[in-house]
C-alpha cells in the first residue's frame, strides 16, 4: 500500500508544471521608448541573473522627469513575481499567471489599479500594458516600446 501511494505522490508531482524561472522572461531584457504627443517613456531591463533581472522606467514630459518606476522581477515559490515601486507611491507586487516565449502576465487581484501587467515581444517591439477596474469599466494602457540604445539620450 505504501509503495503505491508514493508512486501516487511521484506521478502526481512529474505532471504538475515547473515554476516559471527568470531565465523564462530573459526577453524582456533591454532597453525600450516610446513617444507620445510630448511624452518620452524609456524603459530599461537588466539581463537574467541570481534569480532577478531589475527595471527602471522614466517618463519625461515636455523636459521635465514626470513619473519614475523601480521594478524587479524575481523568482518566487509561486512563479514569478513582479515588484514596482512607482514615483513615492507603496510597493506592490504581482504573481506571473501566464509565461510563455513571448508573452508574461502578472496578477495582483487586490491591488486597486492595476490589476495586471503585461508583456508582450515581438521581435525589435515590446508591448507594456497595465490593466484592471476604473470607474466601474476596464481600463487597459499600453506602452507599445521599439528597442533603444542603452545609456544615451
């Protein structure tokens, strides 16, 4: 009886899928912009190492540094989580739900806005979307990024 129950446990375990790791999101790494009507938004990933990969974003309005956003993505025991840390408001964290070689999306379902963060490459393009309820509809943002060079202006 007990050797079945630990071929149960073992049969079990062997189907369930791997947590996602870092290496999964390696992607994401780079540096990325856009401009909108006055509005310059970079974007800037670190490659995959020690469990991480680190993220700052800017966005500059008319010369004047309007938002700034700290991120990390790191390995988790649940998947991968998502942390930001957006111009002087608390930290907040996102659980990964779907990974795939292109596409990311992390959840926070008590998290008032957003509620989820996306990803989206596609070859020199990277889509960034924000997502979840505003005044009783479904707000989504996206910040469709084009590869930049790193480190200058």
């Amino acid at each position: 009886m007990r050797a079945a129950s630990v071929m149960v446990v073992s049969m079990v375990l062997a189907f369930q899928p791997a947590a996602p790791a870092i290496r999964d999101v390696a992607w994401i790494a780079g540096c990325w912009e856009m401009t909108r009507n006055a509005r310059h938004v970079v974007e800037n990933w670190t490659g995959p190492e020690g469990g991480t990969m680190m993220g700052v974003s800017r966005t500059v309005d008319n010369g004047k540094t309007r938002e700034w956003e700290f991120l990390i993505i790191r390995e988790a025991a649940k998947g991968l989580e998502y942390v930001a840390k957006p111009s002087g408001q608390p930290e907040a964290i996102f659980t990964s739900t779907r990974v795939s070689a292109t596409e990311v999306v992390f959840e926070n379902p008590t998290h008032d806005f957003p509620k989820q963060i996306h990803y989206r490459r596609d070859g020199n393009t990277l889509v960034a979307a924000i997502e979840g309820p505003m005044n009783g509809q479904t707000r989504r943002v996206e910040f469709p990024y084009t590869r930049a060079a790193c480190g200058g202006s």
